[in-house]
C-alpha cells in the first residue's frame, strides 16, 4: 500500500529522442564552439497534471551518429547522401551557385528559431504524390504595423476623402461643377455635350410646334426620347449601330405587343380574360430579352428599346376595344428621332472612331517614355499605369473593330501595333526601378560640370535621373566586389544610358509619326519639335545596341570579373538591371519597324466594316453604350473574371479518383504502369461523355448542365424583372384601376424599372436617393416650365436648355448616367405631356402623378436587388480574390510543370511562351479590375462599422507581387534551365524529387485553403504548412549538390584548359532571378496568410482542446542548469 500510494504521487518522466536544429549565424554561434551539450527545451503545458514532466534528453556531442543499418525501412529507401542540417555546416568548399547562399536570407526572417530538421539517418522516402507538411506556430503579428504597411498599397481612389463624409460632401459637388465647367470648355466634352444636346433641343422644339406635334400624334414627345436614348454624342459607327439596333428593337416589341393585343381581341372569350392574355405575353417577352440583356451586352440597345415599345403597347391606353392607331403614335416618332440623330452625329464635328484611338495610342506612348525614367521615385503608380495602359491597349483596338469606322490605319495595322506596344509594356514592367549602377558616372559628370550652369531645357533631355549618392544607405562591399561592381559600371554605364535615351526617343517619334498619321497631332500632340524621323531612330537605336553588345561581350571575357557570383550578389544585381533593359530594346526596335511599315504605305482615310469576331462581339460593345447602361465598374470585373474562368478551365481540371475495386483482367497493357493511366486529373466532361458512356448518362448530363447554366445571374436577372414588372402591371388590367392608369399615364413608372434594371449591379441607398432626387425634379420643373406661361413654346424652350444642359451631361458623360436618364426622361414626359394634354386636369396633377410613376419605378428597380441576389461590392471584393488566389496557383502549377521541372524535349516553344503571356496580360487585367471594384465600396453603407479597406488592399497588392515574381521565375527560367543540375545526374534528380515536390504542394495547398477560406467566408486554419521550411530543405539539398558538381565541372575545365563562356556566366546571372524570384514568392505568400486571416480570421481550438497549448513553458533538463 504504502509503495503504491508512494509511487502513485512520484512524477511522471515521459522520454523523448533529441531533436537536431541547423546551425544559423548568429550572436549565439560562439557558443557551438564549445564542447558543452547545447541546452534543449521541452515545453509542456501550465493546465496538465502536476505529477506529469515532459523530460527531452540532452543531445549528443559531435560523436558518432546512430547507424542506419539499425533501422527497420519499411516503405524507405537507403538514400547515398546525409542532408545537412545548414549551408554553414562544414561542406565541400566549392562554390555553388549563387542560387542556395542569397536566397537563404530572405527566408531566415520567416523561419525565425524554428527547430526545423530532424534527423534522417540517411533514409528517405519517395511517398508517391504525397508530401509531408511541416507545421508551426504563426508568430505573432502587429496589428498596427501591418495596417501601416497596407496603407501603402491603397489605390489612388482611397487617398481622396470617404464621399459618404457629411463634411466632404458640398466641398466635392462643388469640385466636381469646377471641374465639369473646365472639361466642356477646354476638352472636347463640350462638343460631346453639344451636340447631344442639339438633337434633344431640335426634337423638343419640334415637339412644340403645334403642327407637328398633331400630326405625331398624342406621344409626340417620343421623338424626343428616341433621339436621347441613342445620343449623337458618340462615333459614326457607333451611331449607325445604335440606330439600326434600336430601330429593330422597337419593331421587335410592337410587334410582339401587336400579336398579343390580337390575340386578346380575337374571340369573346378572349376578349373577356384579355388582361390575363397581355400578362401571359408581357411576361415572356420581358423575360426572354431581359436574360438577353444579361447574356449579350451588344444587344443591349435592342432589347432596350423593344422593352419600352412593348410596354407601351401592353399598358397604355388599356381597354377592351383596341385603338390599333397607338402603334403608329409610337413607330413614327421614334423613327425621326433616330434621323435626326444620325444626321446630326454625322455633319457636326463628326468622329470616325479615329479620336479615340488616337487619344489612347498617344497615351500608352506617354506612359511607356515615363516607364523610361530609371530609377523611379514612385514605382507603384508607375507600374499601375502602365497595368492599365496596357489593358487599355485592347480595348481601344476593340473599339475599332467593334464598329464601323472611318480611319487612316488599317486594322490588321493596329491589332499589330497593340501587340507590339503590349510587348514593350511588359518589357518595362519587367525592369528594376532601383539601381546603382550611374553613380560614379553622375559624380563624375557633376565634378565636370559643376562650374557650369545648366538650363532647365538640358535637364528635361536627362532620361536617368540618379539620386545624390550620399543621400542612400551604403551597403557593405567586400574589395573583390567592390572592384567588380566598378569594372561593370565603367564598362555598362554608358552605353546603358545611351540605350535608354535612344529608347525614350525612338518612342516619343513613333507617337509623332502615328499621330501625324491619325491626323490629330495638332490636337493631341506631341510638339512639332519632336522629330518624325523613324528611319534615322532606328538606324541610331542599332547601333546604341551594336554598341552595347559590344561592351557587354568585352566585360563578359574581362578576367577581372569573378568567375561566380554566390559571393558578389551587387554585381548579380548590376546584370539583372541591365540585361532587362537591353531585351527592352529589341521590343522598342520592332515597335520601330512596324511604324516605319506602316508610316511608308500611309493611306488615305478609307471606310473599314466591322471585323471583330460575331461570337466574341455579341460581348462586347463600344465606349459610350457601356457608358450609357451604367455599372461600367462592375461590367469590365465581371467581364474580365468570366475570361479568366473561361481560360483557367483546361488548366484547373476535375481529379478522377481510383477505381475501388481492381479486377486482374482490366490491369492496364504490360509496360504501362497503372500510376500512369489511373488517378490522373481528367476533364469532366471528357469523363461523361465518352462515347463508351452510356446513352441515358449523356442525356442526364447535358440536362444537368442546361439547367445548371440556368442557375446564372442571367436566369435571376430575368427573374427580378418580370416579379417587379409583372406586380406593377396589374392596374393596367383591372376594371377599378384601369382609368387612374390610363388618365396617369402610370406606365412610365414600368418602363422606369426596365431601364433602371442591370444585370449585375443594382444601386446602393445613394444611388436611390440621387435617382428619385432626379425624377421629382425633372417632373417639378417640366410642371414649371409649362405652368410658367400656360404653355408658352418659347418659355418651355428656355426651362429645358437651362434644366436638359446639365442633365444630358450627367447621363451621357458622367459616372452616373443611370440618374440623369430618370431626371431627363421625368422632364420630357411631365413637360410635353401636359402640352399634348392643354393641362388637363391640371399641371400640378400631371407633374405630381407622373413623378409619383417615375419614383415608384425606381425605388422599385432598385430595391428588388437589394432583396433578390444583391450585388455587394466588398463580398465580391473577396471572392473575386479568392478566384485571383487560384489562377495564380493554376499559373504557378503551369510555370513549374512547363518552364521549371520538364523533361528533356519537352522544352518550352514559342506557343508556349505567347500563351503565357496571353494568361499574364489577363490576369494583369484582373488585377486592374479588381482595384476599381474596390473603390465600388466606399460608396456601401454598412450599418455593423465602417468597411476597412487595408486589409483588402493589401492582399491585392501581395498576390499581384507573387503573380510577378511567377512572370519573373518563367522569363529567368528562358536564360536558365533549372533542370541543368540533373541533366546528367539521375541520382540527383531522384534526390532532389521530395524535396521539390514539397516545395511545390506547399504553396499549391496554401493558395487552395486561403482562397476557399475567402470564398466562404471561413476563417483560416491557425497552422498551414511552411512553404519557407520547404523552399529552405529544397536549398539546402540543391547546394550540397551543386556543391559536389561544381568541383567536378571546375577539374573538367582545369583539365581541358577552357574558360566558363558568356552563356554559362548568365546562366549564373538567371539562376539568381530565378531563386529569387521563388523565394519572393514564398514571402508573399506569408503576406497572403497575414492578410487573409486579417480579413475572415483565424480559427482556433475549441474550449478544453488544445487551447492550453499557447500556454507552454519550457523546462531545461540537460546536463547543465542555469545559475
């Protein structure tokens, strides 16, 4: 009893092996020295049981280890090398590659004092497909230092203050009229503005003729709306598409209303049911182009257009006796109105489509001669503006052949010229902003001439613009770097500056030549000093580059250079800012030669049809329809999304799982491993409809993804439409109502939802209130402007130019055309209206019920999407980056697969690289558009707390870092085979397989939590597995190989008496980049955690789990106690 009462109290010791921690180079590595075991800690929690110790044994010295002969292997193999634990462990003393040694520091801030690897007893193991993931606990993040450091990453929307402020609000309006007074005067808005206005004012005072106005019959006034709905404030092309589109678009809707009104007044029967019969038909029509309207933007215009005409048809003047006269009332007006538009559009200051092309190649040249000024003081918003530029580039080009067009350039010409112009952006992105490479070539030039006064007009010609060099933190330099970072600027700063001025030049006379050309450089520019000479540029830019070849060639053989560069990362650095800029040049130099092409077979201006794709056009359309529908924010998002999906398909495919069971008779062909033909990543679709499947299951698959494609947005927007237009309609049918509706004219509050409705976006709260705002006073002012003098035609004439000025401006070039359609449309009807009616029963009746219509119409517009399927700017804020999260782990999975681990002959080709690029500009896109979704969201009120930006922005700005630095590992990777290290090696590869593979699946299971995290809005796991453990276990294998290959291949030189030639000294130089390049992305990577976990959180343990774990403490049992 008493032994067992004894040892029921004595502590518990549960043992533990050693575990094996690499050594790092730290203030504490003096200690290693010494002969005295190291101390261990064991942590075990303050909540466990008192009578419990967690006791770890003390390591042992540097003795002999265990023998791995003693190991039961199981599933392992004996593996012929020993991991060593760090680079600084004792090695071979060989120098590797610079690889290994410079990407080790970015990764030491990330592992921290990590007890990273364990022994291995010289065993691995292969695990087919699996990988083991290491797991840590987070560290400890500070709020405000991160929050401070997203603040950086704002776009520039958010530097202006929050338009909801109470305080900001009148200063901005009034900012905004200053503005808006100074772009009609000084810009080309004014034009814009006046001849939308002209055709409104000619079918307004035509309107008001009382001749006219008889024989138009008693809705007149839609002569007035047909020529504001399609403005002729837009391009010819345009113009003529719009008119054609709404022409069929009406005759669509009054036909079907026709067919519907007969159909009612066909038998007595019918005729006794006929509202039932309109409802039937209204109710199918409004659907059919409502989910047209949704599918094909280019319809837009039509089915605009036959919605108001069926309405029209099927709810004003309702009764039993049909007045077939209406349809006329409505036809003919609307056909004038488009006459008078395309008259107009095409004799007044009349735009071709060459303008806006024009407008936006002289732009993008802008912005590429800016790109130019190295280094830059603000690189972010100079890389945002050549993102945009870049993506701006398509879509002037789009624009061109979207229409018809009237132009000097030829569109193969310019669908050319955006390419090349594209190449050259992506070229400029691709250069280092930060370089020391003109230091001692600007202190010498400003020892030379200091004495001498320069001109402002000498410094504007300067393309490199060097800060003091006193002014920057020194780096320490060892006396061989020191040498070898002043050999390559004496020999590369010269003809580098010289190859950046002439790129500058040639840029800015390829902008002259082109607008010369397009026949606005008078208006445009550049200034008639800027010379148009493209033959003598590109004569001088070859030989700025034979020239720097040369100079590059004569450094690449001097034998002052190192022969390796693991040990000299600023002369790495020098080549890395240089050799970009001259792959730039072969870029401006083929940019040159087109504009030459096409400056020596200059045409005349010749008429151009439209010859964009018909399956891709249905998609698009041109500038001003996507101005006039509205939500063009939410539009380009989620256009550019639906491509991206559209594209990332073939990449991202469904995994067919394993068979369960296997019978001997199905094993595949003799020679043909079943890991090859089995559990392979497989098309859905491929998988269903085999041609073995069966009949039925083909059927019930191409049901399911019908009704599955019915579950769109399409399908809800058409069904938003027709509950709202289908409730508000009922009046019009019944026997009580149907004389308020008729006398009221409360149709228009109908027609209002249909032209307020869009399918993606509907309004906020200011939306609604500035709409309704709009539609009170333009029916108050159109009741002023008759009630002024009884009618007076001259006084209506003056209310409408003083009221219609600003509103046609807000509708057709503002960011809010959707309120100053309502304010225009509530004018024209409550004004002539009450004209066609001598005001009866009263101006205040007509302006008060039509109003009422007008507000009816949007609030319900709008609040039916804040009921049904809602559009909230920050919930597709997230989503949209947790889709960013996984076209990037798609491009990363492709980059590795194609460029980085393939296998001999499957070398990445030309069409591999254009599809990349392809991939990278429409990613490069999304990012564009998911910034402007961003700034959708300071305009949501949100009744919890005011929407935090930061954390978002953040997060945008690090997975466009990673998807840069995956650009930057695929164009190392054309310089530099990763693969080369086991190109002779299989023991080698074989090797390094894990580790790669681990490498690998760490980031690729990462980006899948994080975005399925922001998808659903979930909160993320506390630990994820640490992509920098395995980026650093990857580096510390490849450098003890290369270690071992690099002695061998300095003995083969020795011994053959060569020299390591150019290409193999770039080699190294790539082979940096690269190793950079994906060790930034393990370090945005661990932004992408902070910052995802910032937005949805973290999750936890729950109570009585593991909770006490953040509890431990640590208690030393080795050899030594501390005194």
């Amino acid at each position: 009893m008493a032994s067992s009462k004894d040892s029921s109290h004595a502590p518990k010791l549960l043992f533990s092996p050693p575990s094996f921690r690499p050594r790092r180079d730290t203030a504490e590595a003096s200690h290693d020295a010494d002969n005295t075991p190291r101390i261990h800690r064991r942590r075990f929690p303050r909540t466990g049981s008192p009578d419990t110790r967690h006791v770890q044994l003390p390591a042992p010295t540097e003795g002999p280890r265990s023998s791995a002969s003693s190991i039961y292997m199981g599933s392992y193999s004996r593996s012929g090398r020993r991991s060593r634990a760090s680079l600084k462990s004792p090695g071979n003393s060989t120098p590797g590659s610079p690889r290994p040694s410079m990407s080790h520091s970015h990764l030491e801030s990330l592992l921290q004092d990590l007890n990273l690897d364990l022994e291995t007893y010289g065993v691995e193991e292969l695990r087919d497909g699996f990988f083991d993931a290491s797991l840590f606990k987070p560290p400890k993040v500070n709020y405000e230092d991160l929050m401070k450091d997203a603040e950086y990453t704002l776009p520039a929307a958010f530097k202006t203050r929050n338009p909801l402020s109470p305080k900001a609000f009148l200063p901005g309006q009034w900012q905004s009229i200053k503005n808006v007074a100074t772009a009609i005067v000084t810009t080309r808005a004014g034009i814009k503005l006046t001849k939308s206005f002209l055709a409104f004012f000619i079918a307004y005072i035509l309107c008001l003729v009382p001749s006219i106005r008889i024989w138009l019959g008693r809705y007149s006034y839609i002569m007035v709306l047909s020529a504001l709905i399609n403005h002729p404030g837009r391009t010819i092309g345009a113009q003529i598409d719009g008119a054609f589109l709404t022409i069929l678009g009406t005759a669509t809707g009054l036909g079907w209303g026709a067919f519907a009104l007969w159909l009612s007044d066909s038998t007595a029967v019918a005729r006794r049911g006929y509202g039932g019969i309109l409802a039937a038909f209204l109710v199918i029509f409004m659907g059919i182009i409502a989910a047209l309207r949704s599918y094909y933007i280019r319809m837009y215009q039509m089915v605009l257009c036959a919605g108001i005409a069926v309405l029209y048809t099927c709810l004003a003047n309702t009764s039993e006796a049909i007045a077939w006269g209406k349809l006329f009332d409505y036809g003919i007006p609307w056909l004038f109105g488009q006459a008078l538009s395309l008259l107009i559009c095409c004799t007044f200051y009349p735009d071709a489509g060459a303008r806006p092309l024009a407008v936006a190649l002289h732009g993008a040249f802008g912005v590429m001669q800016e790109g130019l000024v190295l280094p830059q003081p603000d690189n972010v918003t100079q890389y945002r503006q050549m993102a945009w530029t870049f993506v701006n580039l398509s879509q002037a080009y789009r624009d061109l052949v979207l229409d018809i067009s009237l132009t000097r350039f030829r569109p193969t010409d310019v669908m050319e010229l955006r390419n090349l112009m594209q190449a050259v952006i992506r070229s400029l992105l691709s250069l280092s902003t930060e370089t020391q490479l003109f230091d001692e070539m600007e202190v010498k030039r400003k020892n030379e001439q200091a004495p001498i006064e320069r001109s402002p007009a000498a410094d504007a010609e300067i393309v490199i613009g060097v800060d003091n060099p006193s002014q920057r933190p020194l780096l320490s330099r060892s006396n061989t770097e020191e040498r070898a970072v002043k050999l390559v600027a004496s020999k590369l700063a010269d003809p580098t500056s010289d190859l950046l001025s002439w790129m500058r030049k040639s840029l800015a006379r390829c902008d002259a030549v082109l607008m010369g050309m397009s026949g606005y450089r008078q208006y445009l520019g550049p200034p008639e000093s800027t010379s148009s000479d493209i033959v003598g540029a590109l004569t001088k830019i070859r030989k700025v580059i034979i020239k720097y070849d040369e100079a590059e060639d004569s450094l690449m053989h001097n034998p002052a250079l190192p022969p390796t560069y693991s040990n000299h990362p600023q002369v790495v650095e020098l080549f890395l800012f240089i050799h970009p800029i001259r792959l730039a040049a072969n870029s401006v130099e083929a940019l040159l030669v087109k504009v030459m092409q096409m400056q020596q077979r200059h045409r005349g201006w010749r008429i151009y049809l439209p010859s964009y794709p018909f399956g891709k056009a249905l998609q698009r359309t041109n500038a001003q329809v996507r101005h006039d529908r509205g939500g063009v924010t939410a539009g380009h998002y989620f256009r550019s999304q639906s491509l991206l999906a559209k594209t990332m398909k073939g990449m991202a495919n469904i995994y067919k799982p394993l068979p369960r069971h296997h019978e001997k008779e199905k094993d595949p062909v003799p020679g043909i491993t079943r890991a090859e033909t089995l559990g392979k990543y497989e098309e859905e679709e491929d998988v269903v409809m085999d041609r073995s499947s069966p009949k039925k299951k083909r059927f019930r698959y191409k049901l399911w993804s019908v009704l599955h494609r019915l579950q769109g947005f399409e399908t809800r927007h058409a069904l938003k439409i027709i509950i709202v237009t289908s409730l508000l309609s009922v009046p019009a049918w019944l026997e009580g109502s149907r004389g308020w509706w008729n006398q009221n004219e409360s149709w228009w509050g109908v027609v209002l939802v249909w032209v307020m409705a869009h399918p993606r976006i509907g309004g906020n709260f200011q939306d609604l209130v500035t709409r309704a705002f709009c539609g009170v006073l333009g029916a108050v002012w159109g009741g002023l402007a008759y009630g002024a003098r009884n009618g007076n035609p001259y006084v209506m004439a003056a209310f409408a130019a003083i009221y219609m000025v600003p509103m046609i401006y807000r509708f057709t070039q503002s960011r809010h055309p959707r309120s100053g359609i309502v304010g225009c449309i509530s004018f024209i009807v409550v004004s002539l209206g009450a004209k066609a009616a001598d005001g009866l029963p009263s101006v205040a009746h007509i302006a008060w019920t039509r109003g009422a219509a007008f507000v009816v119409g949007v609030v319900a517009a709008v609040v039916v999407n804040w009921i049904l399927w809602p559009f909230v700017a920050r919930h597709e804020l997230r989503k949209a980056l947790s889709g960013m999260m996984i076209y990037s782990s798609i491009i990363y999975r492709g980059v590795v697969a194609k460029y980085v681990y393939y296998e001999q002959g499957d070398e990445p080709g030309k069409e591999d690289i254009e599809r990349s690029e392809m991939l990278e500009g429409r990613l490069r896109e999304g990012f564009v558009r998911i910034r402007q979704l961003m700034a959708l969201t300071r305009h949501e009120i949100r009744l919890r707390a005011p929407f935090n930006p930061l954390p978002y922005s953040a997060l945008i700005d690090a997975t466009e870092r990673f998807f840069e630095y995956l650009v930057s590992v695929r164009q190392s990777s054309l310089f530099f085979h990763p693969h080369y290290i086991s190109d002779n090696n299989e023991q080698a590869a074989e090797t390094l397989l894990a580790y790669r593979r681990d490498a690998v699946a760490a980031i690729l299971m990462n980006l899948y939590v994080l975005a399925g995290a922001l998808r659903g809005d979930r909160k993320v796991p506390r630990y994820l597995p640490s992509a920098a453990l395995a980026r650093k276990r990857l580096l510390d294998k490849m450098a003890e190989i290369e270690a071992e290959q690099a002695q061998t291949r300095e003995i083969e030189r020795v011994q053959s008496g060569g020299s390591e030639g150019e290409g193999r000294k770039w080699s190294q130089i790539y082979s940096y980049s690269y190793s950079q390049s994906l060790t930034g992305c393990v370090r945005q990577l661990e932004a992408l955690i902070r910052y995802t976990k910032e937005i949805v959180g973290e999750q936890g343990f729950d109570s009585g789990g593991m909770d006490g774990m953040d509890g431990l403490e640590y208690e030393d049992i080795s050899g030594e106690r501390p005194r």
